[in-house]
C-alpha cells in the first residue's frame, strides 16, 4: 500500500492534483487513462476504470465455488442511480426493509445484502438492498421480494473497512478470469447486466464498531 501527501492545485474552474508515480506505477496508470472519481462519506475515493482486470496482482487461490441448490428469497428495495446516489441510498433502504420484516413478524434467515442489478460506473446502476428470507414474503413497492438464482457461484471474503471492497472484487473479478469462469452476465448499454452478483455483510458496523473486524461476502454466479 502507497500514501502521498498531496496539494491542490488550481485548474480551470476546478482543482487537481499530481498522481505520485509509486502510487500510478501500483494501480498500472498511464496518462489519459480514466479514473471514477467520486465522494463518499467524506472521502474522495476513485479507482481505474479502462485498465484490463489481467493486470492487477491475484492470489491463486482467493475464491472457491459454491453450488446453491435451491433459489434463495430475499426482500428488498430497488435503487437506481449514479453510483455515489445509490451507495448513500444504502443505510436507508436497510433500514426500511428492516422495519418491514419487524412488521410481517419475519426474521433475516442471514447478513444484509446488496444485490447488483445493473453496472454502469458512467451512468445509472442499479441494486437491490435488503435482507435474506427463510421463504418468499409479499412486498409492496418500493419493497422488492426477489431470489437468488440457484446455481454455480464463486465466492470470497474482503475483510476490513468497505473502502477495501472497490479493489477486492477487481482482484476477484481477475481471479475469476485467470480461472477460466464464464461469468453469467450481459453486456450492453448502457452498462453490464449481471444475473447475481451480491455482497453479502457478514461482520460490519451494526456488529462490530471496528472496521478491521468487518468481513464482506462477494458471490458471483458464473455459467
């Protein structure tokens, strides 16, 4: 892991910085490749966008494959929205679909989940946040009852803070391909529409007050 300390500087309307070549050499950058930039939670955080998964660093051995044989239930809330919307609309629609379980006297039957939809990094995503189910429950809008397809998955665990996760799931994504899985998914515009790709929070701040401690689920069906 690099650090810099950095000055902004003026450029145009707006304001830059200079990439340190440590930190450019580590993320593979070269000049007039594209980043995502955006703010979340205070923080400006951004990430490679053109750069081919290939070649970032992967462990052998980060995923295993899971066969679920069973479509599994979940009740949640659809978001929609530029990535920064819809990572703040997060908190909230948890807790909306928690508040609805409490009212139909049902209890998660596992971690809180976010389910991506549809990725866009330059445009609309759009995900489905909620809980897993022990059956398929009624949901009114904007409440969602969907399930989990049953099928192959592989999955890993990013542990620590959620600011870990952008360049855990581009090494699991990598992993993934240097295994030869075929993930199950469409591309097209604007964006990719994936089948089921979720993040499952099996540790995170309602559990635990330590961001270390906490421990993401990523399951990605493949084909």
């Amino acid at each position: 892991m690099n650090f810099a300390e950095l000055k902004l500087k003026k450029w145009g309307n707006g304001l830059g910085l200079r990439i340190p070549s440590p930190i450019a050499k580590s993320l593979s950058l070269e000049a007039n490749d594209r980043v995502m930039l955006f703010e979340f939670e205070g923080e400006i955080k951004f990430f490679p966008i053109d750069k081919p998964l290939r070649e970032r660093e992967v462990a052998a051995d980060m995923g295993e494959i899971v066969r679920y044989a069973a479509p599994r239930p979940y009740l949640a809330i659809r978001l929609r929205g530029p990535f920064p919307e819809v990572l703040k609309g997060i908190p909230g629609a948890l807790e909306a679909v928690a508040a609805e379980l409490h009212a139909q006297e049902a209890l998660p039957s596992g971690p809180a989940l976010v389910r991506y939809r549809q990725i866009a990094m330059e445009g609309e995503m759009t995900l489905e946040v909620g809980f897993p189910t022990e059956e398929s429950l009624v949901a009114e809008s904007p409440l969602y009852a969907g399930s989990l397809p049953s099928g192959d998955y592989a999955e890993t665990v990013i542990e620590g803070p959620y600011g870990k996760l952008q360049e855990g799931t581009a090494a699991f994504l990598a992993w993934g391909e240097q295994a030869g899985l075929a993930w199950d998914l469409e591309r097209g515009t604007p964006g990719v529409s994936w089948i089921a790709r979720t993040e499952h929070y099996e540790v995170g701040p309602e559990t635990s007050s330590d961001p270390a401690l906490w421990r993401t689920r990523l399951s990605f069906k493949f084909v």
